[in-house]
C-alpha cells in the first residue's frame, strides 16, 4: 500500500499515512489532531545498476516506442 506524507500547517509536524491509491487525495489529520494539513510530493529515488550481464550499460533502443516493436 502507497504511503503518502502530509505536514501540518498548524504545528509544523510532518507525518505519513499509508492509504490506498484511490484514497490519496483524501484530508489527513495529524497525530497531534490538527485537521490543517497539505499533502507533500514525495521524491522516488532509485538506486543500483541497470543493463548487461558484466556492469555494461544496455543498449540503446529506438524507434517511437523505445523498440519493443521492433520499429
């Protein structure tokens, strides 16, 4: 389950919640109960190598879909 961070406005505390995706638009209140809270856009950071076999990057692909197709 997605989990969403809020800080609230009133006490400055900053929180996550662990909701559904079709619930993340939905007010959260902070632990300290105050309903005056915004929701924060979380940064994805991924990590570790990508491509062959040996450390060697992938190789390009092309075409209008990134060559899956084999266009």
């Amino acid at each position: 389950m997605p989990r969403y961070e809020f800080r609230c406005r009133a006490c400055g505390d900053t929180f996550e919640v662990n909701r559904s995706m079709a619930a993340a638009g939905e007010p959260a209140s902070c632990p300290q109960g105050h309903a005056d809270t915004v929701k924060l856009l979380s940064a994805v950071a991924v990590t570790g190598r990508s491509g062959a076999a040996g450390g060697a990057p992938a190789p390009a692909a092309g075409g209008c879909c990134g060559g899956a197709c084999g266009c």
